[in-house]
C-alpha cells in the first residue's frame, strides 16, 4: 500500500511573506528551486520546437497544478496523463487538452471521461491496444452519445502495452473503423522499456517502425482527422525519437508530440545521468537541464560516530532507483550553507521515516543542522506530498505549490 502523502509543511500566509527554508518551514520538505524549474521548461520547450514538434509534458510527474500552468503558458500543446482520474483533476485547474498514454478501460472511468467530453473545450486522446477494449469503448460512448478519440498504441515484444506487430495495428485499426462512436487520430509508442546493450539502435528502428505504420495507416484512410498524431517519447531518449521523427520528415504529414515529463523537476539521479548522455549525442546543446527538486531534512539523531539519522524517509523521498544524496548541511536559521562537505556523506538505508547516513571524516554534524538532498526519479518524491515550496535564489518560499495525487 503506498503511504498518503505529506500534509502542508509550510503556512501559505507566511509563504508569501517569505519564508525561509532554514528558519520557519517545518521539515522535512519538498522544495522547488525557482530558477532551475524555470530553466527547465525554457529550456526543454526551446528543445521541441525547434525539433519541428509538439510538446505534452507527462503530468503524471508531479500532478502539480501551478507546474501544468506555467508548461502550457510556456507553450505546451497539451498536458499528458495516466488515467482518468488524473484527467479529472487536471480539467478541473483548467487543463483543457489531455493525451492519456494509456487504455481506458473500466466503465466508471469511461463515464469519467465522457461527463468531462459535455464540455466542448475539452480535447481528448486515449490509447487502445485490444480488440476488447475496443469493443468496449465504442459500445460504452455509443451509448452516451460521445465521439471518443483513440489513438492506437504500438509496443515491444517484452515490453508495456502496445499491439506487439505491424500487423495487429493494421487489424486494430480496422476494428477501430467498425465502431462509430470512436475517431481514430493517431499512433502512439514508449522506448523507455527498450533496454541492453543496443538500446540506442532499437529506439532509432522502434521510431522508425511507428512513422511508417503511420504512413500506412494514413495512406489507407484509417484516420479520422486530416494530420493525425503520432507520439512517444520518455525522459531519457526524448532526443533519439526527435531525430526519428526529424528524419523521416513526420512533421510533415503529421503532428509529432514529444511528451517527457521528468525534465520539470530533473533529479540527481536516473535522469542527470540520462541529460548526461543526450548531452554527448547531441553536440550544439551546450546546457542541459537542472535539478531543480530537493527534499529537505533535520538531522534527528547521532547515536554513533560516523553515523547519523536523518529525519525523512520512505514516505518523503523516492527510493526505487537510488536513495537520496546529501547536497549542502545548513545550521538552523543561518545562511549560506557551512563549507563541511556533506557530499562525501552517503545514504545507506531508508525507513519510512528515518534515513541512515555515514558521516565522512572531517564532517562535523550537530542534532538539527538541515541537510538538503538530491533524488532520484521525481515522480515518486512528489507523489509523497500535497505541498511544495518553490523557493528563490535567497532560499525564501514564493509560492506553495499543491499536488493532485
């Protein structure tokens, strides 16, 4: 059972007086860095455009309202999304075109979907995989007198979801084509579960392998719209599927939508490694993104030398692809940070709500000093909270940012 997530750690009447992170916000906290998260969506938006595509950054990443708003003021074409829930939240803070890169299946979250398709403002795209849910869907939205958009989903053998050959697209659109009630407006993928040692090469040919079923597709008249969409694209190897779809000129027959969703928050972890490596694909990018996400900490308890225990845990941090990394140690209301090197320390354990740390030689740690700490893989840090602080360069909160989940 995952943990409920954090209640608000700071007042919102103090936050817009200027809190500071080391003197008046209760912690642990989820905190934001202005500047970096800025960046981030600059840079990223900049990054899509001008690969002749469109951007759907996957919401799923953070849930967060205010980060939705400021990626599609940015120029953002849509938001992208899980499930119907996470539609239903987004449409109520105004998100008003959603991909779902996933099936919808269940009739409450049919009937979620189609009380939100009342509002013609509404734009939305879920993916099918299945002559089932096919079936399904068009006899659901038949009877509620809704047109639903689908887009069909093509995968890898040992992979996600997704029909497993050129073939079963072909089939799938034909199904799609005898169901009234559904429009078919595109083709989807996801590279990220192509690993090993030729990973690089796989994404290229999987990239390769959508934009042709999609010429296919569109050359036999299964679409319903006259530029349909075609879609992928994770965190990691955005830029491999821009230059596919760049290079077998996509953009000109379709709409290409790129949709990673980390690149808001970053991290010190998965995904710095992965920037790391577009970075050396790509030479004319001379800077990439920024961690703009930390969670912030006391030091609770010193029990042993060379040991410590940190005050957050499990249920404040994700812990599925590397535990947090010390960053700075700040005393208790005192800026800057002291010139200890808390980065030589290292996490070694992580309870629901203790943290284990060895202490490097020549570090010198007292009960509530504040540790700031770099993560890894951010959408399970900001589903562990409902409130984050989006600090400045002066480490002041600007703004509470609340979450979704």
């Amino acid at each position: 059972m995952s943990s409920a997530p954090n209640t608000a750690n700071v007042d919102k009447g103090a936050a817009a007086t200027g809190a500071s992170l080391v003197r008046d916000v209760s912690l642990p906290a989820l905190v934001l860095h202005r500047e970096a998260l800025e960046h981030n969506i600059r840079w990223m938006q900049a990054f899509v455009s001008n690969s002749g595509a469109e951007l759907a950054p996957h919401g799923k990443t953070s849930m967060t309202p205010a980060l939705f708003r400021r990626q599609l003021d940015a120029g953002a074409w849509g938001i992208t999304l899980a499930s119907a829930t996470q539609t239903r939240a987004a449409y109520a803070y105004g998100v008003r075109r959603v991909l779902m890169a996933n099936q919808l299946v269940g009739t409450p979250n049919m009937a979620l979907i189609a009380d939100l398709l009342a509002d013609p403002d509404f734009d939305f795209y879920c993916m099918v995989d299945h002559p089932d849910n096919v079936a399904d869907l068009g006899a659901y939205f038949a009877s509620r007198g809704v047109r639903l958009n689908v887009m069909i989903e093509y995968g890898v053998v040992g992979g996600r979801c997704g029909c497993r050959s050129e073939q079963e697209v072909l089939d799938l659109a034909q199904a799609i084509a005898a169901q009234p009630a559904l429009a078919l407006t595109g083709i989807e993928g996801y590279e990220g579960v192509i690993h090993g040692d030729h990973a690089i090469s796989g994404i290229r040919a999987f990239a390769g392998s959508l934009v042709r079923l999609a010429v296919q597709l569109q050359d036999s008249g299964a679409f319903a719209i006259a530029k349909p969409i075609i879609t992928a694209s994770g965190s990691a190897w955005y830029d491999l599927i821009a230059e596919e779809f760049e290079a077998q000129n996509a953009a000109g027959r379709f709409l290409s939508v790129l949709r990673p969703g980390s690149y808001v928050a970053h991290d010190h972890g998965i995904y710095k490694e992965a920037q790391c490596c577009v970075l050396d694909r790509r030479s004319d990018l001379h800077e990439g993104l920024r961690p703009a996400l930390e969670v912030w900490a006391h030091v609770q308890s010193l029990p042993e030398p060379g040991f410590a225990v940190i005050a957050l845990g499990k249920r404040d941090v994700a812990y599925d692809a590397g535990l947090p990394v010390p960053l700075l140690r700040y005393k208790a209301g005192v800026l800057p940070a002291t010139g200890d090197d808390v980065g030589a320390c290292k996490v070694t354990a992580v309870m629901d709500q203790h943290a284990f740390m060895t202490v490097a030689p020549g570090v010198e740690l007292r009960v509530g000093d504040i540790i700031s700490f770099g993560t890894s893989h951010p959408c399970l840090t900001f589903d562990k909270w409902r409130v984050g602080c989006l600090v400045d360069e002066q480490l002041n909160v600007i703004e509470t940012m609340e979450t979704c989940f």
